[in-house]
C-alpha cells in the first residue's frame, strides 16, 4: 500500500470537497449531512473548515481517499474532551488499513491535547464499531433515531476513550 497520511492543508479543500460529497451521495448517514446541503457550499466553505478542526487525509498514489477529523470541545469547562468526527475511506480503498492510520493519527493529536475522546457511530456500521473498540473506545450509550434519512432511521452508538485509563 501506497499510502501518506497527513494533516489537511487549506490548499486541499477541493479533494476534502469531492471526497465529502463522495461520502454524502453514498452513505449520508455517517456524516449527519446530505450532499444536497454540502454541494451547494463552496470550495471557500471547506477550506475554512480545515483550518477550524484537525482533519487528517489518507493519500494513496496522491489521491484523497479517506478522513478524519479531531477537535477538542469549546469552553473551559469542556476543553479536557475532544471529538472524533467524519471518518470516512473510499469503498475502494477500504479493507487496506486506511481507517486504522487515519484513527492513529487522529488520536495522536488528541492525546497531546485533551484527557478523553468522544464519538458517534452509526449503531449498524459494524466495522467501524470494531474498529474504534479496538482502539480502546467503549460505549456509553445509543442514541435512537439519531439521524433519519427518507423514511429510515438511524441510531447512533456513543463511544468513549479516555487516556487516563
């Protein structure tokens, strides 16, 4: 594997763009979006977004084919908990170690900067539960009906890592 992972740069806001609403047109629901809403957002919109959140790309052959994103939370009396947040790898890249890397590196932010590490992830999407307990990440409850897209629902698992441990 091929494979660079790095922080995100402003000058990446169109792949950060297409890989988005790549995302969005095919699993909206693991984003919390819809590609209707991000595709009208320009290039300018995701650039800012870069620079306000750690979001690390995983590059393979120079292509943007997954991210993750870290920030740790407002306020002083939440500044000790950080979130992980749109987690995604292109179908064909998946299966290959590309969303262990992008966690890793995501976390290894997180570790310099805050004491726990909150997320939310589809309760049905198995293999990123698996992923995330492997890292250590245990969960503390379900949001039901957290997200609905047409007619379905979707829960949503509420996971936490807390270095301390």
């Amino acid at each position: 594997m091929n494979a660079t992972i790095r922080r995100l740069k402003v000058e990446d806001a169109a792949s950060f763009k297409a890989i988005r609403l790549e995302a969005l047109r095919a699993n909206p629901e693991l984003l919390r979006s819809t590609f209707e809403i991000e595709a009208k957002l320009d290039v300018a919109w995701f650039a800012g977004r870069l620079q306000s959140a750690y979001i690390v790309g995983a590059f393979q052959n120079d292509e943007l084919v997954g991210t993750a994103g870290f920030a740790v939370q407002d306020g002083p009396p939440n500044a000790h908990k950080g979130r992980l947040f749109g987690m995604y790898v292109s179908p064909s890249s998946r299966n290959l170690g590309f969303g262990r890397l992008l966690l890793n590196a995501a976390l290894e932010v997180a570790r310099e900067s805050v004491e726990l590490v909150q997320l939310g992830v589809v309760s049905d999407n198995r293999p990123a539960c698996s992923l995330y307990e492997s890292a250590g990440f245990l969960p503390y409850g379900v949001e039901e009906r957290a997200s609905k897209y047409g007619e379905k629902y979707f829960d949503e698992t509420l996971m936490i890592l807390d270095f301390r441990r």
